[in-house]
C-alpha cells in the first residue's frame, strides 16, 4: 500500500481570509496530520506568504509585521517519509475605507 500524503489545515483566520491593520498582531493556528504518522510535529509545520516568504513554524503564527497589501498565508507540511501537502487562506493588511452611496 502506498504511503498517503498529509493533510493541512488553517483553523483561522478561516476561508473567507482576514482584514488586519497595519501593524496589528494576526494570529493564524493550523494542524497537519497523516494516515501513517497521526499528528505532526511542531517542525513539520511552516508558514509563509506570497509577499513576504518564510514567517515561521509550528502550529501557531502570530506576526505584526506583515507588509501592507494581500497576502495568500500558506501553510506546508511535511511527514516523515518527506512528503508535503500545504493550505492556504488570504490576508489583507490595510485599513477598510467605506465609500458612501450616493443615489440619484
């Protein structure tokens, strides 16, 4: 039977993705796991973004530094056989700006 490949999974900030402010603290939280190794470890989780590369590792990120603008948030992991799977969600970092609606 071949080996399987692991699964990744951001918890939050959830599909939909996250608004955060410039210089806010955004914490995203994830879990990878595998059919032959149950749980990953801490180390076999790394977080990165388009924009920015590498940003850390483990099952948690906070960060407050990520640069104004969209951010695809990728998480990758890998089991012990080296095989890798990755999830992904989008972060934008910047301030919301409401237009009024003007009717005629």
């Amino acid at each position: 039977v071949p080996d399987k490949l692991p699964v990744a999974e951001i918890t939050d900030p959830g599909a939909a993705g996250k608004v955060v402010a410039p210089g806010d603290l955004l914490v995203a939280t994830g879990m990878g796991s595998d059919l032959e190794d149950g749980t990953l470890p801490d180390e076999a989780l790394a977080w990165s973004s388009d924009r920015q590369g590498a940003l850390g590792s483990g099952p948690s990120l906070a960060i407050n530094t990520l640069q104004p603008g969209l951010h695809t948030i990728t998480l990758t992991v890998h089991d012990s056989a080296g095989q890798a799977a990755s999830a992904t969600t989008q972060v934008f970092v910047g301030k919301r700006v409401a237009v009024p609606l003007v009717r005629r």
